[in-house]
C-alpha cells in the first residue's frame, strides 16, 4: 500500500509519420489507500495513463514513484500491483481456481495448499466459492468479473489498476458492483486506480476524480467539486447528467445577453469585467419554470417518474432542463424559465477557463487537488 | 418461413452429399490399397475389375515382404550383447538393441522426434512474430514465407554436402533438422497465435509471469487445437519426405517411402508387397489421426475475454 506519484509523465505513440501525445506531461498523486477514478472522453489518455502506472507501456519522459520508490524502469512483474480489465482477460484453459491463484503461484514460493486456502478465502468473500471447479466460459458475465476481481485481490498488492471494469455488465448488475467494489476497496484499503469514461460511475465511485482531456489533466478534486467548480469549460460539459447548458453570451454592463430571448442581470459583475462576450452555463438541475421569466419553446418532455426532463428550444439552442413531475407543457408550448445567480456558471470564451462556479469554493492548488467545498 | 426452411434443407442435403463425395474419393482408394494387400499376387494382377472383397492372402503377403533380404520393413528383437555382470545375474545396458528397427519404426520414430521438435520451434516463432514488435519483423516472416516456393528437389545436393560437411549422412537427423523450423509450421502458428488476445498476455504479466512463462503457460494451452491440427501436418510431411531420405540414407536405415521404392525392382514390381507395406504405413497416420481427434474441438479461447 502506497502513494502512488505520476511526475510530469509523458507517453507518444507513433503511428505512421506522425507522433501522438497520448498522455501530456501529467502530474498526479494518488494518496495511500485512495480510490481515483481517471475518467475522460475516449482516446483523452486515461488507459494509457493506467498501464503506464502497470507498467504495459514504456514512457516516453517523466517518472512514476511507488511510495519513495521510483519503479519507471521496472516491468509490469517487478511492480507489485494487480490490474482488473474490460474484457477480464482470464485464462481460457484454467478453471476459476487456477485464475485466481496463478499469480500467488507464479510470483510466490507459497505451498499449493497455502494458495489454495487463500483462492478459497478470496472467493468466499467474492461469493464465488461454489464456481472454483468451472472454466471462464461456462459463467456469467458477473461471475467472470468477480473471478477477475479475486485474482487481483489474492496478489495482496501495492495498488489495484482497473480499466473500466464494469462497462461489459448490464445496468443492473453494473451498479450491484460498483457498491460492492467500493465496499471491497474499503475493507482492503488498498490504493486503487479506476479508469472509466462514464462520469457517473465516476461520480459514484471516486474518493477524488481526476477528469482527463487530450492527453492532460483537467482538473483533479472530489465529486462535489469537479462539479461545483469546475476549472474548465470541458469539465463542466463533461461532469452532470444531464450535462450543463453551454450558449454564447454578450457582456452589456451587468447584462448578459444570449441566444433567443435570453437576457440576465447579473448582480456581481466582478467575473466578467473586461469581457465583451462569454460563455454561459447553466445547469439543468438549476433551471425553475416560472410564469415570467426567459422564454423558451418546448420540444420534447422525457418523464422520469420522479421529475421531467424537458428539452426545449432557445433560440436555435437546446436547452434541457429538470422539471417537477408535475410540469408537463406539451411539445410547441412556450414556457419560462430562470435561475440564481450562485447557480451560474460563466466561462472565458477562449480559453474555457472558468470566470465563475456555481459556489466560489478554493480553487485547485498546485497540487492539483481542491480541498473540500463547503456547499 | 416454410420456404426459408426449405431451401436450408436443400443446402443441407447438399452439403452432407458433397462431405459424403470427398469422404468417398477419399476412402475407396485407401480401401482398394488394402483390398490389394489381401489378394494373391496371382488373383491380384489376373483380374481387371476392381475387386472389393478382402481376400485371404495378407499374411501370406506380409511374411513374403518381411522376407526379403534387402529391406526390413517391421523389426524385430534384437540381440544385447553388452552386459553387466552382478554375479547373481547379467543386466544388459545396450538396451537400444532390444528391438532392430524396420522401416516401419525408423519412420515413427523420425516423425514423432521432428514433430515434437518442430512444434516447439513453430510455436515459438509463431508467438514471436504474432505478439512481439521487433525490429525487421516484417523481413524476417516474409523471407521465412518465401522458403516455402523452394522445392526440395533444389535443396537435396547443398543440403547432402551440409549434412556429409558435419557428419550427419546415414544419419536421422540429417532428415529431421533440415525442416524443423517447418515455414507453413510458423505461418499457421503466427495466424492463429494472433487471436490470443493482447490482454491475456498482460494480464499474466501482472500476474508475474515471464514472457517463457507467457508462452509456456498462457499460449500453448490455449493454442491446443492448432497445435494437434499442425501436428498431423508435420507429421505427415515427414511421414511422407522420400527423396532426400532416399539420398542420404543407407539401406539399414530406411524409411517407410524408401523402402516401399526398393520394391520396385528392375526386372519385377511386387506388387502385393507394396500393396501390404502401404497398408502397413496408413496405420500409423490413422492412429495419430484418432488420438488428436478429440483436441480439434474450436473455442479454447471462449470466456477469455468478454467482447
């Protein structure tokens, strides 16, 4: 068990003429016994982060250090952490027996009678003990997925490294594991690294967050955070289902003007001072239907059961918002909107650096992380 | 829907009757061969329709081909000579004289050593060039790839003055080194090796595996069936290798090819002979056949990985 630091780590692939920056210079701490959850867009970087830190991929600059120790240069072998993957890639000819034990057996001079008490135990805390005599093909998707889980678990090692594993199971089943996972990293207290592209699972699951685009570190902070504050535009899209009402605005004094009939006074005009035009963001949980208010044209209403999600049209923007269930215009009507302003997000229209959040909680520090908000 | 089940019906009849022709063309020959064998050479060459009815002739047959002096075709117990006296008894340690080979044992002997060595080395250069990036990967395949438009008969004089040049003529390495790194042995290999999927291998990496522990551990298992599928093809390949064997082996050596030729004499063709020894040699093939029956069953790999 240990802290795990990524210093300014780097990682190009080539691929024909050209160099691709998987992963830009990246700096992270993952804190003893935490669970990060690396989540992005495909192709953003995160895997390839995750098997830099497994120790799959040779990188191309920078370190990784494992507590004091700086394992960079070691194979995945000599690192001492287990991975759990997608597809679970376990051993087609062994039963779930051999699976969980081979790594006991491969990197340990254990008895076979010690392994298999141990296979024994793992499994029983997994609930797979009634399946150690079967092969890989003959279980369920869930079931593979524990055997997968068990043969990380047995390793007792430095760090879990998981790359989105749960996004072969069903809904169902995927958040039946998610809380048994997180239970099962609890007990262990093990540092685990979660690479996922769903922002929800993310959400759930992850002590902190680290949101990854194009190869670099967006912003790394806990749920409440990342999406109360976040730093960017990109991370506001990216984090909140669903995801944030983004539209142009322009800057007239302490009005803010925008597509359709969208106009706001702003009562704090301190972030936008110097800006002729910004971004606006609004979430879709912030929105309230009022009888006098901005104008906007319903177009389609998704009943949730416990709310409505209501999609609508302002001025050539779709707006989305999440309505009381008992607010149901139909499609054509025209209904009003608005917000409070601690509720508004306003960002720099070039660079997407966030001017204001939704509460003016600490910004990241240096070290890359946000203390906690207080709502 | 009728309709549909109709027309697979018709494409399934028509499937089985075309397996059914293959397996026909296939047998009847083998069957005839056997036929043969069991006929007096008499009853054998007087008739000109094909006879499909065993005769009673086999042994008879047999005993005059293990007769002849110039081939032995199936061996016998040999003579020990070299002993150890203990004083309460002999123990004889030339145990390699316990059974003089034929021509029969030569050629299992020399197909099983070349196809467990050839095995090995495919599997390994299959694993190489399906999983590992390396550099001149690409040349070094292709070239493997070309050596297979060589035939053998350009290869028989360099490769006798390489195996007189290191002492090897009359000897069965002489037939077993020169093919071990078998091309087509290492081109199925490699195709077939790169349907292990790459998270399978990283997988045993973080398990602490060796990259010989991937091969050994991870690769050949889940490899089985083209394993047992290559096998047969090696085996047979040597099993049926005649004009080099023929060129660089001497008459006590013979393989079975060999030694069927030497019935082929100047003045005479034995006929039935020939007809016995060919029998003889199927059996060999058919036995390996039935034993890796069982390992051709498709989906080793299945539950590996979830897709």
């Amino acid at each position: 068990m240990s802290t795990i630091t990524l210093d300014t780590l780097r990682k190009e692939f080539d691929s024909g003429d050209e160099r691709i920056v998987a992963v830009d210079d990246i700096d992270l701490e993952i804190r003893d016994g935490e669970f990060l959850v690396l989540v992005g867009p495909s192709g953003c970087g995160k895997t390839t982060t995750l098997r830099c830190v497994a120790g799959l991929e040779d990188v191309t600059s920078g370190t990784i250090r494992f507590g004091d120790d700086d394992v960079t240069d070691l194979r995945a072998r000599e690192r001492d952490v287990a991975m759990v993957f997608q597809n679970y890639a376990l051993y087609p000819h062994m039963n779930v027996r051999k699976n969980i034990g081979f790594g006991l057996k491969l990197s340990t001079q254990q008895s076979s009678a010690d392994i298999d008490r141990q296979v024994e135990e793992v499994a029983e805390m997994l609930g797979i003990e009634d399946l150690l005599g079967q092969k890989p093909k003959e279980l369920s998707g869930g079931q593979q997925q524990r055997v997968a889980l068990g043969r990380a678990i047995i390793r007792d090692p430095e760090a879990f490294l998981m790359d989105e594993p749960l996004s072969n199971l069903d809904a169902k089943l995927r958040s039946q594991m998610r809380t048994e996972l997180q239970t099962l990293q609890h007990d262990l207290d093990v540092t685990t690294v979660y690479v996922t592209h769903d922002q929800t699972e993310a959400m759930a699951m992850g002590d902190r967050i680290a949101v990854m685009n194009d190869g670099t570190l967006q912003q790394v902070g806990t749920a409440e955070a990342v999406y109360r504050s976040p730093v960017n535009e990109f991370v506001a899209d990216f984090i909140g289902s669903p995801s944030i009402n983004l539209f142009d605005a322009t800057v007239d004094g302490n009005r803010l003007d925008g597509p359709g009939d969208f106009g706001y006074r702003l009562a704090d005009t301190t972030p936008v001072e110097g800006y002729e035009s910004v971004r606006v963001g609004v979430r879709p949980e912030d929105i309230e239907l009022v009888a006098d208010g901005i104008d906007i044209e319903t177009k389609v209403l998704e009943p949730m059961g416990n709310e409505n999600y209501l999609y609508a049209d302002l001025g050539g923007h779709e707006l989305t918002a999440r309505v009381a269930s008992t607010a149901r215009p139909s499609p054509g009507d025209v209904v009003s909107f608005t917000f409070d302003e601690d509720a508004l997000y306003l960002f720099d229209p070039e660079t997407g650096e966030a001017l204001k959040t939704k509460t003016e909680g600490e910004r990241p520090g240096e070290d890359g992380h946000v203390e906690e908000v207080v709502g | 829907m009728r309709e549909e089940t109709r027309r697979e019906a018709v494409w399934q009849f028509l499937a089985y009757a075309f397996i059914l022709l293959g397996a026909v063309l296939t047998l009847v020959p083998l069957y005839w061969i056997f036929v043969a064998s069991t006929l007096d050479e008499q009853e054998f060459l007087s008739t000109t329709e094909p006879r499909l009815i065993p005769g009673d002739s086999f042994l008879q047959n047999f005993e005059s081909l293990q007769a002849r002096g110039n081939v032995q075709f199936v061996g016998h117990p040999g003579e020990m000579t070299q002993y150890v006296d203990f004083g309460f008894g002999y123990v004889y340690y030339d145990v390699w004289h316990l059974w003089d080979l034929g021509a029969l044992e030569s050629s299992i002997f020399v197909a099983v050593v070349y196809t467990l060595l050839s095995l090995v080395l495919c599997s390994m250069a299959g694993f190489a060039f399906a999983k590992y990036e390396f550099r001149f990967k690409k040349p070094m395949f292709y070239a493997i790839l070309a050596t297979l438009i060589l035939p053998i008969q350009l290869l028989v004089i360099p490769l006798f003055l390489l195996m007189s040049q290191i002492g090897l003529t009359n000897s069965y390495w002489a037939i077993i080194l020169p093919w071990a790194a078998n091309p087509l042995g290492i081109f199925l290999m490699r195709q077939n090796m790169r349907s292990i999927p790459d998270a399978l291998l990283e997988s045993a990496r973080m398990d602490g595996a060796t990259e010989f522990q991937l091969y050994y551990k991870i690769a050949l298992p889940t490899m089985k069936s083209s394993l047992a599928a290559l096998a047969i093809i090696l085996f047979l390949f040597q099993w049926n290798l005649f004009l080099f064997p023929l060129v660089i082996l001497e008459q006590g050596k013979y393989t079975i090819p060999v030694a069927i030729n030497q019935l082929v004499g100047a003045q005479r063709v034995y006929y039935d002979q020939i007809m016995v020894a060919a029998t003889l040699s199927i059996i060999p093939i058919v036995v390996l056949f039935l034993v890796l029956q069982k390992q051709f069953v498709s989906g080793i790999l299945a539950g590996s990985v979830k897709e």
